[in-house]
C-alpha cells in the first residue's frame, strides 16, 4: 500500500501525544524529532522536510495550542492541516478549454507509465466529465507505443489517432486536432515520446508540439516508486519545458510516499491524479486532505463513496430497489450485486480506506478471502435458471448436484441458501417499514 511505513510511523508518534491534557514544548520538541525521523524515511526531500516540521512546531508550540483543553488533538489536526497543504491544499481540476477541443500533452520519460495513463485518463475524462477523447499516438520511435495505445482505445473503445512512424509528431498532433474539430472530439490527449533521460532533442520536439496550439494542460507523468528521482524528473521538466500538473503513477506499489509529499512544493505544480495499478480504471483524482487523512489512519471515506459511485450503474440501482420491494430478487441479480462489488477493485485495497484500518493487526498483510467471493458465484452459476429464480426448489437432491457441479460441499451451498433466505427476509421488513412510513406522511 502506499505510504504504508509513514502512516504507520506518524500514527504511532501522533497516538502518544493524542490524549495528552497537557503538552510541554520538549514533548513538540520530541514529537518533531521522530516526524522528521519519519519524513526522511519516507523519503521526503530534505528542504522539504525542514519546512515542514518548522511549520508544524511554530504552530504547535503556540499558545492557544498549548494553553487549550486538547492540545494534543490540536497538534493532530496541525500536522494534517499542514500535510494537506504540502500536497497541494485544494484538488486540482483538469481545464477545459473555452472553446473546444481541450488539447492535453502527456509528457515524461520512458516507463513512467505515459501511454497507460493516456488511456486511463481519457477514460476517467469521459465517465467524470462527459467528455469525447481522442487519443493521438506521437511517440513515433517507438513503434510498440503506436501499438499500445491503439490496443488500449480498443478497450476502452476510444478513437485513436495515429499515422505510423513516418510522420513527425508535430504534423500528427496538428492533424489530430483537426480531425477531433470534424469528428466532433472535444479532449485531444497526446501521448508524446518518452527518452530514458531528460535531453535536448526531446524537449525541442515538445516545445514543437507545444507551439503548434497552446495545450490546455501539460500533464507530466512520473513513476511515485522512483522517489526523489521523480521529484527530479519533474523540476527539469517543468524548467526546461513548463508543465501544468503532475500524474503520479504506481502509487500503489510505493511505500514510502516521497514523491507524493515532495513534487508540489519542489516545483509548485498540482498533483492531478494518481495511479493505483495497472487496470485502465486505476486512476484518481488527486485529493490532498484525503491522502492526508488516510496516511494519519483517519480513513478515506469520501473516496470509498466515490469509488462505488462510479461503479454502480444509477438505472440498475433503481431497478435493485423496484425488486426489494416486489419481493423479486433472484439469484441472478444476486450475482448481478456481487459483480458490482467486484468492480470496485481488490477488497482489501477499499478495507483499507476505512477510518482506523491502519490500527486493525494484521489488515496490512490481509488478503480479503476473495475465493470465498468465488465459491458463491460457483455455486450460483450450477442452478438452473428455475433454482434461481425460485430457490425452494432446491431440496436435498438439488443440493447434492448444485455442490457437485460448484466444486463446493453441500454445507456451502446450506450457507449460501440460509443467507439468501435471511437477506430476503430483511428485505420485507424493510420494504414494510417503508411503506408506513409512507402511508404515514400522506395523513393530514
Ligand atoms: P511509458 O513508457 O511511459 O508509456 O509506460 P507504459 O504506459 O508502457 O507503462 C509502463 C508499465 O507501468 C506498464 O507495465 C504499466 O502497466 C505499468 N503502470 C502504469 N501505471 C501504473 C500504475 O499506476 N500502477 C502500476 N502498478 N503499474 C502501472
């Protein structure tokens, strides 16, 4: 998980002065030592870090903090006030242009994860924002990029822009935008060559690209699991170049976190979004005071709700609801609800949002029993369709087969019958209870 050594350090340090009536300065003082101990673990850049914890201490050691009731609550709440701000304070949205098409130039060094992200934006753009993306292929030198980036469209089934290796990447972006003005496009997202370094050549063909058509958004891709050279990679960029913003990819495989807490305040540009696995639906907008809430274990509600926003279908929602009360609910729509779940991503990675998960022992290395997820999707899928959609059906005979052909025993399958039955049972209640309560709001 990310950031899983610091929030696990700073929760532990903050934990000590949480319930603390009284706080002397040597305990701030005290505290200071082990979060700057922390962020350098962490891998935070050093200027950084030093800013940081004088901010934090001036802060704390002030006299309303120390003479308050709560004082150690109040440090609490000053190293995630400051933490956020270190991020970057509020979330920083995409622009759109006034006039369309937007035009955004994906921009970074080989592997960062550029032409996956390319994809994986234009997705997130035309679920959140309704837009219509074109993804345009300019990385000519590489011709597995070309290829990579059509298979992604196809996926996401997405249009793609591309003209071979032939052509110059400026000559295809130009053509690009104007293909999006008559194809109706409204998001022109320019997956651009990646170097292995930062060098001359590569910036002069962005700069090229760049002056073809003022982007709207210059979005910098880095990979968080490099660390400080992320860091690096962004302030070079963003000197020789100009950047809008920052994607930080493969957030998810880095447990240290210093890329995420460093790139804003080393080169004052936002973080947009950020990577969470390989999936073309792993990216994020970029919360500030969300990240900081999660790393101090005080949860991520908020993307835990967006999260299944976005997931579950509206009209299937209503549908769900219309069954509940009907009393219709099959095993199929049973299936139908699990499928949504699914969607959601890995379980143990939305556990993990939860407020106070980080103190739960052994969650960090808990693999949520997804088989068990399995079994039941088995099993469902060995009914026949009137099983389904009538279950007392299933007498002892039924059972024995249904355990047979889902590979399970016949005690899951009770299981599995028991909890449907109970979950029906539920359902009626409350559909009742909401019936008064309806019937009750009419009366005079
Ligand atoms: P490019 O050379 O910058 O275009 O990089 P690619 O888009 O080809 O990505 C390089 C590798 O990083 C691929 O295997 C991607 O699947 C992987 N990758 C990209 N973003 C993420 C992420 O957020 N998390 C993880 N775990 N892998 C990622």
């Amino acid at each position: 998980m990310a950031f899983e050594g610091l929030a696990e350090r700073l929760q532990g340090t903050l934990q000590r002065v949480k319930g603390k009536g009284k706080l002397s300065e040597a305990d701030v003082k005290e505290m200071m030592r082990e979060v700057r101990f922390a962020l350098i673990e962490a891998d935070v850049n050093l200027k950084v870090v030093k800013g940081f914890v004088k901010k934090v201490s001036e802060r704390a050691i002030g006299q309303d903090v120390m003479n308050s009731l709560t004082p150690g609550q109040q440090v609490v709440k000053i190293v995630k006030d400051e933490l956020t701000e270190l991020m970057g304070g509020e979330q920083s949205k995409v622009e759109f242009a006034a006039k369309s098409p937007t035009v955004i130039m994906m921009v970074g060094l080989q592997g960062a994860g550029k032409t996956t992200t390319t994809g994986k934006l234009a997705n997130v753009l035309r679920k959140k924002n309704n837009r219509k993306p074109l993804l345009v292929a300019a990385d000519i030198y590489r011709p597995a990029a070309i290829k990579q980036l059509e298979t992604i469209g196809k996926q996401l089934s997405l249009p793609v822009f591309s003209k071979g290796t032939d052509v110059s990447p400026v000559e295809i972006a130009r053509q690009a935008i104007e293909h999006a003005k008559e194809e109706h496009l409204d998001t022109v997202i320019i997956d651009t060559a990646g170097r292995l370094h930062v060098d001359e050549e590569l910036m002069q063909e962005l700069k090229d690209i760049r002056a073809l058509k003022e982007p709207d958004e210059v979005f910098l891709v880095v990979d968080a699991m490099t660390g400080q050279d992320a860091v690096n990679v962004a302030q070079s960029f963003n000197e020789l170049l100009g950047i809008s913003g920052v994607i930080l990819t493969k957030l998810d495989g880095d447990t240290r976190g210093g890329a995420a807490l460093s790139v804003r305040s080393v080169t004052e540009k936002p973080i947009k979004f950020v990577g969470m696995g390989e999936k073309l639906d792993a990216l994020e907008a970029f919360y500030p005071e969300r990240m900081a809430s999660r790393i101090l274990g005080m949860g991520d509600m908020l993307s835990l709700i967006e999260k299944a926003q976005t997931n579950i279908d509206e009209e299937k929602a209503k549908e769900l609801e219309e069954k509940f009360r009907t009393q219709s609910f099959t095993f199929d729509d049973f299936l139908d609800q699990l499928g949504q779940v699914k969607q959601m991503g890995p379980l143990d990675e939305i556990l993990k949002m939860m407020p106070g998960a980080g103190k739960i022992k052994g969650l960090e290395n808990a693999k949520v029993d997804e088989s068990q997820m399995g079994r039941v999707e088995a099993i469902i899928y060995s009914m026949t369709p009137q099983e389904k959609t009538n279950p007392e059906v299933i007498n002892a005979n039924r059972r024995r087969r249904i355990a047979k052909g889902s590979g399970t025993t016949i005690q899951d399958v009770n299981r599995l019958l028991k909890q449907f039955e109970d979950m029906k049972k539920m359902m009626k209640q409350m559909s009742n209870m909401n019936q008064k309560g309806k019937k009750k709001g009419k009366m005079p």
